[in-house]
C-alpha cells in the first residue's frame, strides 16, 4: 500500500491553505497594481504622500507650499478628453520632477469636493504657486495665457492660473519661471 503517513497530511493541508493564500493575494495585488493605486497609496512604498499625483483627499496647500518647490494643481477628469492628452506629460513631470517641483491631479469629477475654494470654471484647469509659495506672476516669456485672481477683500492676489490643455514644454518653461531648479 502507498499511503502517505499521518504526519504528512497537517503539513499538506497548511501548505494547500498557503498556497492558496498567495494565489489570492498575487491577484489582488496584479489588480490594484493595474490601477496604479497600490505603489502610490502603500505608506510602505517610501513615497511621500504629498508628492503623489493623484489628490483623493483634501489638498493642505499650506504643506505643500512649505517644501519651498514651484506647484502646479491640475484640475481635470479622467474621462474628459484634453485632459486625457494632459494625464501622459503630468504623470511624467511628476515622477521626473519629485523633488524639484510638485504636480498633482485633482479628478473632480470623482472628488467634486476637492474643487472647492479654487475658482473653476472649465477642465483642465492648472494653478500655478512658486517656490515661495506665493501665487506665481508670470511674465509675458511664458507664452501661456493665464488669469490672476485676487481677494475681494484685501485685493491680495491670491490664484494664478491657466485654462486649457498644455503641453510638457509650456508646463516645463511655467515651471522653470517659477524657480524650479
């Protein structure tokens, strides 16, 4: 008789439960990887989350302004076409810039609250701050047509920013007027 003896069969029912285990965890992981929420959300994954691209909590302005980097909030949707043709070149800038700048992007389609406070009218639409943290004065040199908006209050300028699509090279030169070094 070939039977397998009884102090076998505990350990193939632990490695069968195991393998299983990794099996579901391997797919999981493939899954949340495609969606590319894993590297980015995963405190694990030693990225800060204030450098991450996509915003789906609250934006602290505040913070980010305190790293002393030119910031560009890019305000958009997914599934809205220009900025669509946007979502390569941010996501690019983003990981080639860390450190040097910050790029983020606001879906507001799926957050509608992370719009408020910040005067939208069309997607995408782009604010700018410098390294200083203040509202960035563009000059004429940027090519790129932007709105200054100031406090009806205290006439202190308060946004810069751009409506439309922009390339890689417009974002690049706003950025490097911005004192990106």
């Amino acid at each position: 008789m070939n039977k397998t003896p009884r102090n076998f069969k505990p350990l193939i029912k632990l490695m069968a439960i195991l393998l299983i285990s990794l099996a579901v965890g391997g797919i999981w992981l493939v899954k949340n990887g495609e969606k590319g929420n894993f590297q980015e959300t995963s405190p694990s994954s030693g990225q800060n989350p204030d450098f991450a691209l996509h915003v789906t909590e609250a934006l602290d302005i505040e913070k980010l302004k305190s790293y002393g980097l030119p910031i560009i909030i890019d305000f958009g949707a997914d599934s809205c076409i220009p900025c669509k043709e946007m979502a390569p070149v941010l996501k690019e800038l983003n990981e080639t810039l860390r450190g040097r700048a910050i790029v983020r992007f606001v879906d507001v389609w799926k957050n509608r609250n992370l719009a408020e406070g910040y005067p939208l009218r069309t997607i995408p639409t782009q604010f700018f701050f410098d390294k200083e943290g203040k509202p960035f004065t563009p000059s004429d040199s940027t090519g790129v047509s932007m709105q200054k908006y100031s406090s009806k209050d205290t006439k202190a300028h308060i946004f810069t920013l751009h409506e439309g699509g922009l390339t890689k090279e417009q974002l690049l030169g706003v950025l490097g007027e911005m004192g990106m070094e």
